[in-house]
C-alpha cells in the first residue's frame, strides 16, 4: 500500500516536455545554421571533438533528475503493515447542500466552499470516529460511505461541486431519509449527521423526516451558510463571472439564508445549530457537542508505519545531475578508445 503525500507536485512534470521541445528545436536551429556557415566535412575538421550523441544523452539524463526530483517532492510513502487499531468515537455523516444557491458570494470565498472548508477543518480535528459524505441538491445522492479512512474524505470532499446533480433545489428532507441508511442497525454507536445548508429547502416534509431521525437516536447538527440578506448566484465560466442567475422574468435571483427550518431540525433531533460565518468557531462546537456523546469502542484494519520514500528520489535524481554536470558534449579521450558512443571512424 502508498500514498502521494502532495500529489499537485505532479503538475510539475510538465517542464519536462517543454524541455524537450526547447531542446529539439535548438537543435534544429544549429543544423540550419551550421550548414549556412560550412559542409558537414569542413565542420568536423573544424571541431573534431565534437560529439553528436552527448547533447541527447545530456538531456534525456536531465529529463530524467527532473521527473526523480517531482517524485521525492510528491513523497510516497509505503505501508509497511497492517494492524488492527482499536478506536472509540461515534459515526458522523456529512450531508452538504451542493445546489446552484451555494455559489453565492455572500460568504467568502462562497457557501459552497465555506462548507467545504468547514468539513476539511473538522476531519483534521476528528479522531477515531467514522465518517461518510452525503451531497444533495434537487436530490440526495451517497458520495462516500461511513469509513475511517480521513484521506479518502478529503478526496471526495474535494470533488464536490454544483454539477454533481442534474435536478437543482434542496431536498433536506432527502438528505436526512438517506443518511439514516448510513448507519448500522443495531449498534450502540452514537449517530450524528452534520448538515450543512443555506436552509432553503423546495421539498417540504422536514419536520416528518427530522421525528424519524430522532426516534432513530440520530442528533443532527445543522449549520447555516450564507446571510439573511443573501446575495446573487454567479454564473462563471473558467473562474470568469459571465452573468448573473435570472428568473422568468429576467430579473436577478437573490437566494438568502433560512435558518428556521435548519433550527427546527436541530431542536427536534436534539443536536445543535450554528452559524458557518467563522470557521475555527463552528469546529469548536461541533467537537464540544461530540464529546458530549457516548462512544463505542470498535476495530479496525488498516496500514501502519506509512514510511516517507523521498529520499530514494531525490538520491537517484543528485546522482543523475552529478553525471549531466560532468558529462561533456564533446568527445573524450578515454571514452573514445572505449568507443562506447561509436565515434571512431
């Protein structure tokens, strides 16, 4: 088993190509004006110990430091083995409202990416509980189930964004039905969904939903992104904003915060609600509200001793450097008796 520590270090492999063609393309302007300048015959008595397979293995030996070195800046680690964990905590589903109302603007950077933030902060704070994501707009759909693997999380919590559903609106009510399949019945572990919404909802039936989750001994925390004065909802392309949403009649949408329905799902389940303005605020209470809980003892297999490998890289990438720095483009004495790159005539 590995990991790529910081896998956005890859996007640097793209020198390489760029390299390559700045190479080849310089070699091809030396032909052409070589050839202006003297006949192939006249060149070689001219510069006898010229070399014309060095310059090429120079490069592909620099390519090479170059991609070694992106791999010790990624830094993959290996699972030396697996163990099992013994851990205590509670299961917690994340449900976040990925409906077009949360591109909104009125919470930096938007609600959409305040929530993300949020949920990040919350996993690096977490320890042994379980965890599951749940998105939901027009409809809820599963993203990740309950597992105690926090880096996987964040992969998926990344991803999420307004396409992920075609039908646009905010069915809470959905959210909350479908997080209730997330746990295992018959267990003792104390079960709480963290829902984070603007709190407008277009589906309707939440206080239904909310009884059903309680009498299933879920708490539900609910935090309210966004502000009671709201904001328009961006249409961007390419981070460039284009327009802004209309309705039917052409005028500008303004999507606000509704926190009544979100304090009526709180109260009912006997979580707590919260305001998503300040970050650090929002993860305090949540992680208070945790240890209020009970928590279940329970087992896990997972790899142990993640061992850093970087160094192997940045060994064989010095190494091949060292050899581009004292591998000289034109012919050597004692490499031309070896003939190794076939330059006798």
């Amino acid at each position: 088993m590995y990991q790529l520590e910081e896998t956005y270090y890859l996007y640097f492999l793209a020198i390489i190509p760029v390299v390559l063609l700045l190479f080849f393309g310089v070699q091809l302007w030396k032909r052409r004006a070589q050839k202006r300048f003297a006949q192939n015959e006249a060149l070689e008595k001219l510069s006898p110990l010229k070399s014309n397979i060095k310059p090429l293995l120079k490069i592909i030996i620099f390519c090479l430091a170059l991609a070694f070195l992106v791999g010790a800046l990624v830094n993959p680690r290996m699972g030396s083995r697996m163990e099992e964990i013994n851990r205590e905590g509670v299961d917690i589903v994340f449900a976040i409202d990925v409906s077009r109302s949360m591109l909104a603007e009125d919470i930096a950077p938007n609600r959409l990416e305040k929530s993300k933030q949020i949920v990040h902060q919350l996993l690096n704070r977490l320890g042994g509980d379980r965890v599951g994501i749940i998105g939901y707009a027009g409809s809820a759909f599963p993203q990740l189930p309950i597992t105690t693997d926090y880096n996987a999380a964040r992969m998926f919590l990344s991803a999420m964004n307004t396409e992920m559903v075609s039908s646009q609106g905010t069915a809470i009510a959905e959210a909350i039905d479908l997080s209730k399949t997330y746990f295992t019945n018959g267990s003792e572990t104390s079960r709480v969904v963290i829902l984070i919404s603007d709190g407008e909802d277009h589906q309707g039936n939440v206080e239904g939903y909310a009884n059903e989750a309680a009498n299933e001994g879920i708490n539900i925390i609910s935090v309210a992104v966004g502000t009671s004065t709201g904001g328009p909802i961006p249409i961007k392309r390419n981070g460039v904003l284009l327009e802004y949403m209309r309705d039917r009649n052409g005028e500008r949408v303004i999507t606000r915060m509704e926190e009544d329905i979100l304090r009526q799902i709180s109260e009912i389940t006997g979580g707590i609600f919260l305001y998503g303005d300040t970050t650090s605020q929002v993860v305090d209470e949540v992680l208070k509200f945790l240890d209020t809980l009970d928590k279940e003892a329970f087992e896990t297999v997972q790899f142990a001793e993640f061992k850093n490998q970087y160094q192997w890289f940045l060994g064989v990438a010095l190494l091949l450097l060292f050899l581009d720095i004292f591998l000289l483009e034109r012919k050597t004495s004692w490499l031309t008796k070896l003939n190794l790159f076939n330059e006798k005539k």
